[in-house]
C-alpha cells in the first residue's frame, strides 16, 4: 500500500504549475462520444480519474491515446458501440454518470451502472433523470445501474431544484445532439460547465449561457473533431494558495484563471495572507498573525465545497475561533477525526464545523478520508510538528497530478513510499 510522508515545519517557496481541471476533463471525455472524428484534448491532468476514463472509452471501442508527457489525449469515438460500459470501471469513479448523458445523446439508449465516487452521504441523482425525461426518455434505475431510452430525444425547458453540477453536465450532453431547443433553469456555473460548453462549441454544438444562471442548447445534426484545451484546475490552485498561507510560505502558482479564484483569495486575505493577482499567476504570502474566519460553502461563484477541508486544515492552527459550514454536502466532514487525531479542536455541529485554533499540531498517521479531505491532511502534514503519514491515498491520486512532486519543489519534506 503505498503512503504519503510529511514531516512539517517547513515554508513553502518557489512557483508551481497548475494541471488541468479535473472536474472539466471528466466531463470532455465522456463527451467525445457525441463528437464524429478524432478530438485532441490538450492539458489534460495525469490523475486516476482519467485512466479510468480513457479505459473505459477504450473497452467501448474508441480509438484511444493518451500522451503524458505532452498531456494530450487523441480520442476517435467513431467506433464506440450502444454498449454497456464495463461496470466494474465505471463504479470507480463518480463522473462515469455523464456515459448516460452521452450514450443517450449518441444512440438513444444508455444502460450504465451506478457511479462511485467519494462519500459524502446521499448522492442522488433525481436531477439528472428529471432532465433525460423532459427530453422524452423512459428512464429506469435500481439499486445497480441506471437504463434510459428514448425513441427521439426533443429539445425541452428543464427547472433545477438544485443546482447541481452533474445534473447540468449530464443534461447539456444529452440534449446537444436532441432536436429543438432545450433550456434548462438554474445551472451550476462553475469553470467546469462553461469549459464543457466552450468544448462542445468547438465541436460544432450550439451552447449558449454557460456561466450564467439558464443554459439555451439548440440541438445540431453532428459534432466533428478539432482541438480543445483544458482549463487550469481551480481546485488544485486554491490547495496550493491555501498550502502556501498555511505554512507562513511565499509561492508564486501559475497557470491559473484569477477570476475563477476570487472566493479563495479573498477569505485568505480576510486571514491575513497577501494574495497578489497577475494575468494568469497568483501569489500568496502567509503571514504570522492570521485571523480566524467563518467560512460558508456554495456553490460557484461563492467559497467552493472542494476547498472546504484545506481551508479547515489552515484555519485549525490560527488563533481565535472560525466557524466553516457546508452549503452543498450533506455531510463532508470525514476527514475531521483525522485532523483531531493530530491535535486539531474541532467540533461539528450539523453542518457546522467550529474551530478552535491551537498553536500547533502534531503528525500522526491520518487517512486521505477522500479525494479532498486527503488535500486537507496533507496540509496539516505540513504546518504539524514530526511526521505525518497519511494512508488511503488512492482517493488523492484519483484527483490531483504529481502532488508530492509539486509540494517538494516547494520545498516541502514529503515522499511517496510503498510498503
Ligand atoms: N443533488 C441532488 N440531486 C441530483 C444531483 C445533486 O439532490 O440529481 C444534490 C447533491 O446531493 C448535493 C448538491 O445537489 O447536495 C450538489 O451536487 P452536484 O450535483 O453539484 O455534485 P456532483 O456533480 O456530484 C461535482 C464535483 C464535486 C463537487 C460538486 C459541487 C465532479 C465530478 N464532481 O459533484 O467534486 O463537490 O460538484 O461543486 O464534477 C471533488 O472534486 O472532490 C468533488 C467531489
């Protein structure tokens, strides 16, 4: 089993490269499927996730190949099949719920068991099939897979009762290809769904709205390839700010969209933290006296729930008491034990975490609860005294690309070891 080992006490300093996001390549993958030619996706981020799935396009029957040295993938789904994708692939990963979108979009037909993915409680996906429907599939799901069909797929107006990210996602890749119009009402508006929308634009669609509240897709006969890159990811940009202001560091990250930032760099600064932005660079500086803050999670563009842990990692040794509530999860606060395992006083009330800061911690072996809890624990690793070990870290390869390498051209003591 292979770990991560921290031993903190050391500022972070030097620059770092963002990889591409995670949350958006998930989504242009699964999307290549509509697309009649070969599509070139550049900056794609070598992570599990992806493995997962180039092999899951791979056994469908495309026309498959990722450079990662270039981090390029060519992907020709010309050949793909109306086929069950292999389940055991699929319940690796929780994105693999866009093959309904996509296959339903593609051949009118989806057979696709249901998605893994972290543990945050329920992770239903009524939204989603809500919108196949009101494009005029019969949609059936059990405990074990979701099955959806339809004679025509017919443009039609879609109201979210939550705004939801996959829901948005899964509705735009079903009704690119549909007839008519389809207008779907209180999107998410995360980077991710507009980098979809710009993709599938490239490709011959017609997305209009991504980024705002109502999504207008007006459905096209075909896509055709071309090249498309992916944006720098947002998430793994604000870990490293947060790793940079947490360890009283000064790091230069490149390779970010500062506008996509804005929520993490303006509660950094409310702690205390210079945040210097430039065209596609930021900087922070982590100071001595930070201040405790209070912390709401919601979804794009306010504080993002991916950078909920970091920012508790951060806030548990900063004085003064911070409250961080959780807008969008019922229930992502795992990874807390492991934090008070390291000496951290946290206290969750429902939705609530109350944090009491402590002047330090100390390592322990802690385990990457998920993919982010895991980013959180390995902040803690290194603003704690000793050693940290942190085990599980499959959940933290699933999302972000060479992150020890990252944290030790920072300077960071930190290694992989497989024992
Ligand atoms: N929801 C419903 N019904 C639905 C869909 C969602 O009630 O049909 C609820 C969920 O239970 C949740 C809320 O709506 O309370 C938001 O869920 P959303 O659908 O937006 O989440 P998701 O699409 O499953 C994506 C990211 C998550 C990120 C959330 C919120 C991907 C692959 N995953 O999940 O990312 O936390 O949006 O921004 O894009 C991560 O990267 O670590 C991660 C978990």
């Amino acid at each position: 089993m292979e770990k991560i080992i921290v031993r903190g006490g050391r500022s972070l300093s030097g620059e770092v490269t963002v990889s591409g996001a995670k949350n958006a390549v998930v989504a242009i993958i699964p999307a290549a499927i509509l697309v009649k030619g070969t599509c070139v996706i550049e900056n794609v981020p070598d992570i599990e996730d992806v493995r997962v799935l180039v092999d899951i396009l791979d056994a469908m029957g495309a026309d498959v190949c990722y450079d990662r040295l270039t981090s390029t993938l060519k992907v020709d789904c010309s050949n793909v099949k109306a086929e069950t994708p292999p389940a055991h692939l699929v319940r690796k990963m929780r994105a693999s719920y866009y093959l309904i979108g996509v296959l339903l979009g593609r051949f009118k037909r989806a057979d696709v068991a249901l998605p893994g993915g972290c543990n945050f409680g329920s992770r239903p996906i009524d939204q989603h099939i809500r919108g196949f429907e009101a494009l005029g599939a019969d949609v059936t799901c059990n405990e074990e897979s979701v099955t959806a069909q339809a004679e025509n797929l017919s443009g039609n107006s879609v109201y979210l009762d939550v705004v939801s990210v996959g829901a948005t996602i899964n509705i735009m890749l079903a009704a690119v290809l549909a007839k008519g119009v389809t207008t779907i009402e209180n999107v998410a508006k995360e980077p991710h769904i507009v980098d979809l929308a710009n993709f599938l634009n490239a490709m011959g669609a017609n997305v209009k709205g991504a980024g705002t509240d109502v999504i207008k897709i007006t459905g096209v006969e075909t896509l055709s390839g071309g090249t498309y890159s992916i944006i720098p990811d947002q998430i793994e940009a604000g870990t490293f700010m947060v790793a940079a202001a947490a360890t009283g560091g000064n790091v230069l990250v490149k390779n970010v969209i500062p506008k996509h930032m804005e929520a993490v760099s303006a509660k950094l600064m409310e702690m205390g933290a210079d945040v210097l932005e430039y065209d596609t660079d930021i900087r922070v500086i982590g100071n001595k006296d930070m201040r405790s803050v209070n912390i709401k999670t919601l979804p794009y563009p306010g504080f993002p729930t991916d950078m909920q842990p970091q920012a508790v990692a951060l806030l548990s040794v900063i004085e003064g008491e911070s409250r961080v509530t959780e807008g969008v999860w019922d229930s992502r606060f795992q990874y807390i034990e492991e934090l008070k395992k390291m000496g951290a006083d946290i206290e969750v009330n429902g939705r609530t975490a109350v944090i009491k800061g402590v002047s330090h911690l100390v390592g322990q072996t802690v385990r990457a609860t998920d993919l982010r809890g895991g980013a959180g624990v390995v902040i803690a690793g290194l603003i704690a005294s000793g050693e940290t070990v942190i085990t599980e870290i499959k959940h933290i390869d699933r999302g972000y690309e060479r992150l020890v390498d990252k944290f030790k051209g920072l300077g960071a003591d930190i290694k992989r070891v497989c024992e």
